[in-house]
C-alpha cells in the first residue's frame, strides 16, 4: 500500500526525501522558537539593566534574516540524502556563502548599534566625539566586508594570496600618500578614547588658550578668550603640552591661568 515511498528520484527513495523535508521544516521551526525566546530575553534583560551589551545583542540577533534560516534548515535536511560529489560541493558552497553574508549583517548590526548607543550617550557631554565614532563605525564597517569578501572568494576557490598582497601593497601606498591625514585621524581616536579634554574644557596648549568647540577627523578648533577661533591639527595637539584647566583637584573651576 505504501509502495510509492520506494520510489526512487534522483538516487533516494521517496521516504528519505520526505525525512529530509520533515527534518527541514523541524530545524525551521526549532530555529524560529529559539530566535524568538532568546530575543523576548535580551529585551526583558535589557529593560531591567543599564548595560550596552544587553541592547546591542538584541538588535544584533533582531537582524537574524529568514533567508538566513531556510537555508541552514535546508542544509540540515539535505544530509540524508545521498548526493553526488559535485552537487555536495555546490550545496556546501551555497549555504557557506549565505553564512557569510549571515555574518555581515549581525556584524554590521554590531557596529551601528554601539554606535548609535554611545552617539545617545555622549550627545550633549561631547557631541564632536560622536561624529569621530560614527567615522570609526564606518572604518570597522568597511573592514568587516573586506573580510567577508576574501572568506566568500576563498569558499568559491579562488586564490586570494595575491588579492591580499595587492591589496597590501596598495594600503601601503595610500597610507605613505595620505600619512598626515591618517596620523590625524589616530590622533582624534586618541583623543575620543584617552579624553584629554572633551567638549567644553578649557585649555592651553604653549601660549594659545581657549574652549574645545569641536573635535573632528582632522583638526580641533577652540574659541579663545577674546573670540577669534583656533583651529589645530590633531596630531600636532597632541604632541603639544596641553593644560586642561577646566577642572581643578578639589572639584572647583580653576582659573584659566592657573
């Protein structure tokens, strides 16, 4: 009566195709549930702590795509069926690529979502350290997908030695073209991440002194005592003696002149 189940259609009979589908649609499902308890979790966490960590993980697991998950869920189905080496192969490089894209976007949800955090963060305390994270999210971002693109390209067998070396090759180029630049770019970072002052302090550097209006890729301005604006190279800024007046040991505002 059950006869038609050992039909056989491209080397498996038509029981294992139905046991590949059943195991398909279960990963499917059980994927599905656990994505959304983990998230439902990460979101009640969230609400209750003040920690980063807990928002950034929910929008990162928020971005888990379907497509994502139809094509593991396939995968998993397909491993009880017999298959021809080459289309194994095909299969394997089809979902390892989906895989890395997968990762691109969690990663990529990463970086916006501290991003934007610290942005809320510092918004008002120092808005110009803001737009120099936005830049390095936009660094971190350009980075992943390089990555990936390599991975994707070595899955697919090409050979990404000389991709690498070319590319080093020509970072070095453009570092030794652009060196004043970048050494400005590092020297905001250090900035942002050292906090030698921030938005508001009142400092002076050798005989020029005034308030940090602004922090950017390149250059930091400050509006002196008598109103003209002067503008400093970052990296020049931090080779120089920097007196940082604005707070004193005892917590009282100290005098510009010390």
């Amino acid at each position: 009566m059950l006869r038609f189940l050992d039909w056989t259609l491209y080397a498996n009979p038509l029981r294992t195709w139905l046991l590949a589908l059943l195991v398909a649609v279960v990963a499917l499902l059980a994927l599905q549930i656990l994505r959304r308890i983990v998230l439902g979790q990460l979101r009640r966490l969230s609400k209750r702590t003040n920690n980063d960590l807990d928002n950034i993980a929910a929008r990162v697991l928020d971005k888990t795509r379907s497509w994502f998950l139809i094509v593991v869920s396939l995968w998993a189905g397909s491993l009880l069926l017999i298959r021809p080496d080459a289309l194994r192969n095909l299969v394997g490089i089809l979902t390892a690529l989906v895989v890395i894209v997968q990762f691109g976007v969690w990663g990529n949800a990463a970086v916006s979502s501290y991003v934007d955090t610290y942005g809320e963060r510092r918004a008002e305390e120092d808005p110009a350290s803001v737009t120099t994270m936005r830049a390095v999210g936009f660094l971190a971002r350009l980075a992943l997908w390089t990555l990936l693109l390599l991975v994707a390209l070595d899955t697919l067998g090409m050979d990404v030695t000389a991709l690498v070396a070319g590319l080093g090759i020509g970072g070095i180029a453009v570092a030794l073209a652009a060196q004043n630049i970048l050494g400005d770019l590092f020297a905001s970072l250090s900035i942002v991440l050292d906090k030698p002052f921030i938005y508001g302090d009142f400092i002076v550097v050798d005989t020029l002194s005034g308030t940090v209006e602004h922090v950017g890729l390149k250059t930091t301005r400050i509006r002196s005592i008598s109103g003209e604006q002067l503008v400093f190279a970052n990296s020049d800024l931090l080779t120089s003696r920097i007196r940082n007046t604005s707070e004193c040991w005892n917590g009282a505002r100290c005098s510009p002149w010390g």
